[in-house]
C-alpha cells in the first residue's frame, strides 16, 4: 500500500497520537492472550504445564473441569484452569489447559489480597463471579455436586449466536454448591458453569451449626 518508508510515515503523522494510540492497544490486545510473562519469563499458548509452572511458580488455584459426554458415559477431555493472583496491581490470570498443553489465556480483573477470614453474606453472591473469587469471598460451600452436559456449540457474530450447523456440541462443566447463612436466611444454591457463576437460586431454609 505504501511504496517507502517517507509514504508510511506521512500516514502516520495523519492519523495523530490518539489513533497511534488505539492501533498500539489493538495490536497488544491481539497477542494479550497469547503470552504471559512471569517475572523474566514468558509462558505463550502450546506451552507445556511444566513449563508454565517452572516460570510461573504454582497457581493460586487448580480448577478441573472434566467434560462428561452422557451418551457414551464416559470423560473424553478434561480441562485444566489455573488462576495466578499476582497482587491488586497486576489483573488475575486464568490460564486454561487441554491434555497437559496450555491453551488459553485470559484475565479476571484485577488481583487482590485474600482474606484470612471470608465474612460473606448473601448479598456477595452475584452472577459473573469466577470460582476463584467466589472461593476468596465466601469460601468453601456447605455442599457441592458435579454435573455435566452438552449443549449445541455455537460461534458468536457481534452480539449474536449461531448455531454450528451438524452434530457439533460443545461440553459444560457444572456444579452446583449450596450455601448457608444459618436459621434466619435461607440457603443459596450457586451454579457455575465452566468456573463461572451464571445463576444463583433459593433453596429452603437455613440451619443454624451445631
């Protein structure tokens, strides 16, 4: 498009530090999921578990996600999430692996200091929460079971999705964990599909702990 370098940079003084600005963040957000760098090493996607965790050190949290297929009853992949908190200046991490391999990254907001001590109430409890943050805010729950299903796999267009056309399915780790907050409120069942909070439900009266 440009013959010499005098043509590229003309272009450029055109476009003004505002739109330089905005090409620099696109282009760092196109490789943002594709590397991370730990201290002085970096950790990119097709990387192996080992490596990751001799350059990253161990994760705040380990998150398996077995996928389930109910038809021929049996596990066919499991999926691996690790979450890194590196502190409240830096976002939190969730690096995903398939078959020991990294995969994916991607981020969850900023990092924070965990509490010694959750003082959660049921108003903590919101939709979009990760595993690892609702862990940090409230703790284990009271009770947990492991579900599984598969759903038609889908590919997103703006703010559409389209089915995939065939007998493509995509594979949902769900579990469901019931909290309680005692006599005088009731019991909250969270459910999080893929490590992700995307409902939450009442589900009778509470108890007091003996």
């Amino acid at each position: 498009m440009y013959a010499d370098r005098r043509g590229l940079q003309t272009f450029l003084r055109r476009l003004g530090s505002g739109a330089l600005l905005l090409l620099a963040l696109v282009a760092f957000d196109a490789c943002a999921g594709s590397t991370l760098r730990c201290g002085q090493r970096i950790v990119a996607t097709e990387d192996s578990a080992a490596k990751v965790r001799a350059a990253c050190g161990e994760p705040a949290l380990r998150d398996l996600q077995p996928q389930f297929d109910p038809r021929r009853g049996q596990v066919f992949n499991t999926i691996e999430v690790w979450t890194y908190n590196f502190g409240q200046n830096q976002l939190l991490r969730l690096l995903r692996f398939r078959d020991g391999r990294l995969v994916d990254i991607d981020t969850d907001g900023y990092g924070f200091t965990p509490p010694e001590n959750p003082r959660c109430t049921p108003y903590d409890l919101v939709d979009g929460l990760s595993k690892y943050r609702l862990l940090a805010r409230c703790g284990e729950p009271e009770a947990r079971r492991e579900l599984s299903l598969l759903s038609p796999a889908i590919r997103r267009d703006g703010r559409r999705s389209i089915p995939l056309p065939g007998n493509f399915v995509a594979a949902i780790y769900r579990e469901e964990w019931t909290y309680n907050f005692g006599a005088n409120s009731l019991l909250r069942r969270v459910l999080l599909e893929n490590g992700i909070v995307v409902d939450i439900e009442d589900d009778g009266r509470g108890y007091d702990a003996r």
